[in-house]
C-alpha cells in the first residue's frame, strides 16, 4: 500500500497502522526524529535507517541513536544517487518507506524521490507526506484502473532504478 498524508498528527496515526515489531524502516526527512522515536518503539526487533540532509538533525540524531539502538542515521541529502546506494548496501530488505521531506515541500521532487526510492527497495508499505501529491489525488479523475499492492509501483517498478544500481541485482533479490 501507497499511503499519502499531509497533516503531521495524520501522519504519525499512520505510522501506528503501517509498522510491525520486525520491521525494517527506511526514514526519508527525519528532522529532529520526533517520528523516529515513534517508528523505532513500533519495530523495536526492527532497524531503522533514519536520514536528513540539515544541520540541524545531527546533534538530536546523535543523541538520539545512543538512546533508541535500533535508529541509525545518515546526514545525506536523498536526491542523491549515492544515498541510495549507501543505503543498498547497508540493508537487504525494507519492509516500511516513509517520505516527509516536509508536507509543503515541491511535490516533483517528492514524487521522484518516492519513485526512485520505493523502485529500489521494493517496501512492503510507503507513507508519503506532501500536500502537493494529496491535492493532486483528490483533484484528479480518471475511468482507468492501474494498482499496485505494496508499496512500489508495480507498473514501472524497474524503470525507477538507477542504471547503476541495477547490478545490485546480482546480490539482491529485493531488486528485480
Ligand atoms: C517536515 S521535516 C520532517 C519531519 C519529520 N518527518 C517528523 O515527523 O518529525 C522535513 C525534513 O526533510 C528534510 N529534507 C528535505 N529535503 C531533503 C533532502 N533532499 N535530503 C534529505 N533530507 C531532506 C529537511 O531537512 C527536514 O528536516
């Protein structure tokens, strides 16, 4: 499931709904971790990969990791392919995406961000916070039905991989 969010509490409901005790949580703008702290109770036989390109994430996060040890975080802007590669080869699986690079942030880059990412790790689920995509859902109309099941888009699921990345093909069934 692809679930779109804009309100923060909505978002933070969700999360309660989406995440299970062995979950693996990829965390796309983590800010402060204020989420972080919710996503790492739910999984606590989890991991949760929590990342934030601001400066003013590091100190909190770092506090943060030493206390919730099942959180760990990269300062790295995700727009880039060489985040996501990190990623890979950090972990195998991601059963959970979460997206909030800021509910009011450009919804182009939000969507691109979800597409390569969610192409990539292939997650069970997807949360996406943006008013953008939200407005975009509810205003749009359409008679033909295209779905995908879990949290990736089934229809273009291997466009969105990177070319370089697709040699993690070799290692990772995740990526097909
Ligand atoms: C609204 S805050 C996230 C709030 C957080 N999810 C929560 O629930 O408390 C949005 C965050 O996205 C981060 N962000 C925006 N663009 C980013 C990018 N390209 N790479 C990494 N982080 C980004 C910002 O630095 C900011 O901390």
């Amino acid at each position: 499931m692809i679930k779109v969010v804009y309100d923060i509490k909505v978002y933070r409901e969700a999360l309660k709904d989406i995440i299970k005790s062995e979950d693996i949580v990829v965390e796309l703008g983590c800010h402060v971790g204020n989420s972080t702290k919710i996503i790492s109770k739910l999984a606590p036989k989890g991991k949760i990969i929590a990342i934030d390109n601001s400066p003013e994430s590091v100190k909190k996060m770092e506090a943060l990791v030493s206390e919730y040890t099942n959180v760990e975080f990269r300062k790295a802007d995700v727009r880039l392919h060489e985040t996501l590669e990190d990623i890979l080869k950090k972990i195998k699986t991601c059963d959970v995406l979460s997206v909030d690079l800021g509910g009011g942030y450009h919804p182009d880059t939000t969507f691109k961000v979800f597409f390569i990412w969610a192409s990539s790790l292939k997650p069970r689920e997807t949360i996406i916070r943006n008013r953008g995509l939200l407005d975009f859902i509810h205003s749009s109309k359409t008679e033909e039905i295209i779905k995908s099941k879990y949290g990736w888009l089934e229809s273009s699921g291997k466009d969105g991989v990177p070319p370089g990345l697709k040699e993690f093909t070799l290692w990772s069934s995740k990526i097909k």
